[in-house]
C-alpha cells in the first residue's frame, strides 16, 4: 500500500497528514512511480497555507524522482525500472508512489543522483525560464538576484555568471554572504530598505540593474523598482514576505518606463515540448558543471511537517529533499 502526504484544510504544518491511498493500474498515457526522493519548494508552503490557492483535499509537491515500475497504453519511451523525474502538476510528489502522465517525465542520466535530481529540476527549470525567457539574461547584462543563498538563488546566480551577466546577489543575513558569494555573486548585499538601492547604483557605476529577480514580495518590492534602470525589468516571482503591494501604472512611468511581470512555470511549460526542452537544458547545465545540486538536509516523508517549518523559518542553506 502506497502513503502520500495529504491536506483537507490549509494552515500550519501540521495539517500535512499522512494517509494510505490506493494506486490503480495505469491509464493510457500514464506510468506508475515508485518515488524515490522529493523536492519541497516554497511554493509547497505557499499552498499548504492557502496563499496560493488549491483544491482541497489535496496532496502536495511538484518536483520528485523515481522508478517506473508498470506503464500504461499507448506509452513511448518509457519502459519499467526507468529512472525519471518531472518538476510540475499534477500535484502529489509527496508520495511513495503515484501514478504520472507518461509526456511529463524525464529520463535521468546516470551520472545524476535520484536526490539530486528532485533537488535541482523544478528549481532549475524556474531559474531556467527566468534567465533565458523572462529576462534573456547575457554578457553584459547587469541582474539582481533575492535570495541569492538559497537553493533557488544560488542555481540563478551560477547560471546567470555563466552567461556573462554582472550578478549583485541580495541575503537577508550576514552570514549568508559568503554563500551566496560562492554560487557566484559578484556583490552580496543585506537587505535593508533604506539603503539597498544607493547600494546597487554604487556597484554599478550609477547605471543601476536591467532586471531585478524578487523572490519576497511585500518587504522588497518598491525598493527593488528603484534598483531598476530605466527600461528595466521587474521580475516578482515570489511572495515569501506577502504579496506586493498594488501599484499605480504611473508609478512605472515615474520610475523609469519600467517593465513589470509575474511570471509562472506553469506558464512556461504548458506543453509537453516546452517543458521538455527546459528540462533538459537544466540536466545540460547540471552535466557540464554550470549547476550544481546543493541538498542542505533530507528528511523521511513522514517528517514533511519539520522540514517545512525549517524552510519557513529560513533554516535551510540548500535543497531539502523528503525520502518516502
């Protein structure tokens, strides 16, 4: 009998129960998972708390790795004992075994890790999508990047150093400087509202940043449109402080003729082509040395409520990875 984690309320973390569920056969298009390691993201968090909204009763998690071990009508390329991981919907990593669409796994290399691989695919594929579509980052470009020591952050950084860009990370805390230093950052600064944007003109010779990649939300926003130069782009993909504030279109106007997105993965792999060539770019990346999996700690799945308080509470150094 298989075991997911699962939530029929939204709240702390403890609303993640643990509950027996019972597996059919594939359906055509489909395969059936024995999972093998777990990525938690933020996002999971966000929707355990009902700040993203889903519906309920649900299980959690986008980002996992595993074994197939049965496959259903009409599916290619895939045969059992293959090793794959995804980084989307349906929602349900947080399983020992689910059944998957067959067009949303991929298949692993050998020289990547099962823990790895949950680790590094939904970030990767996220830092993906933001340097290359979001902000088609290059030589030259000048970025800021929140949360530059964390398991997001510190992929974005990398990659965007390989692409030529002048990368100015942001940390909440001074002990996180040399972390983010390490993954790449050219300048690390510790957020303060006051004087971050007087801060990010300095290292850029007054020029400012072309995108800024703001991962927090509430506590960051407006001070991250003044770190733009003018034309530049604001990039919002997170809310871990609460959403942004509302902002008034002449605010951009005044600012600079600034830019303004939230982008979503889902957005940026809605078809099976999309998401596949974004994936492999990511496992590219991973094994010629430009990403590198950091796994801060894991947890067995029935600790998932201790491993998202840590990520809440701003513990983690890296990826956390759930082990069914």
């Amino acid at each position: 009998m298989a075991v997911a984690i699962r939530i029929h309320s939204t709240g702390a973390p403890d609303v993640m129960q643990m509950e027996e569920v019972h597996l059919s056969s594939p359906g055509p298009g489909e395969v059936l998972l024995a999972q093998t390691a777990i990525g938690v993201n933020p996002l999971d968090v966000s929707q355990r708390k009902g700040a993203v909204a889903i519906a309920l009763p649900s299980g959690l998690g986008l980002e996992g790795a595993a074994t197939v071990t049965a496959v259903g009508a009409g599916v290619q390329g895939l045969h059992v004992g293959d090793r794959v991981g995804y980084a989307t919907g349906p929602l349900g990593a947080y399983a020992s075994a689910r059944l998957f669409p067959a067009e949303r796994l991929v298949k692993l290399p050998d020289a990547l890790g099962d823990d790895a691989a949950a680790a590094v695919l939904f970030k990767g594929i996220t830092a993906q999508y933001l340097l290359k579509a979001t902000g088609q980052v290059g030589q030259g470009s000048r970025v800021l990047i929140y949360g530059a020591a964390g398991a997001l952050g510190q992929l974005m950084c990398a990659w965007a150093q390989h692409l030529g860009a002048h990368v100015l990370g942001v940390v909440s805390k001074a002990a996180s400087v040399e972390r983010a230093r390490a993954a790449g950052c050219d300048e690390v600064f510790v957020f303060d509202a006051q004087t971050l944007a007087a801060q990010v003109a300095q290292a850029t010779q007054g020029q400012k940043v072309d995108v800024v990649y703001d991962s927090i939300g509430k506590a960051t926003f407006l001070t991250s449109l003044d770190c733009l130069r003018p034309r530049g782009l604001m990039v919002s993909l997170g809310a871990t402080s609460g959403l942004p504030p509302a902002i008034e279109v002449g605010t951009l106007n005044a600012k600079g003729s600034l830019f303004l997105t939230r982008p979503s993965l889902a957005a940026h792999t809605a078809t099976a082509e999309e998401y596949q060539s974004r994936a492999h770019d990511v496992l590219s990346a991973v094994s010629n040395g430009i990403l590198t999996p950091r796994i801060w700690k894991s947890y067995a799945l029935a600790e998932a409520a201790q491993a998202h308080t840590d990520l809440e509470q701003g513990r983690s150094q890296g990826a956390i990875v759930l082990k069914p």
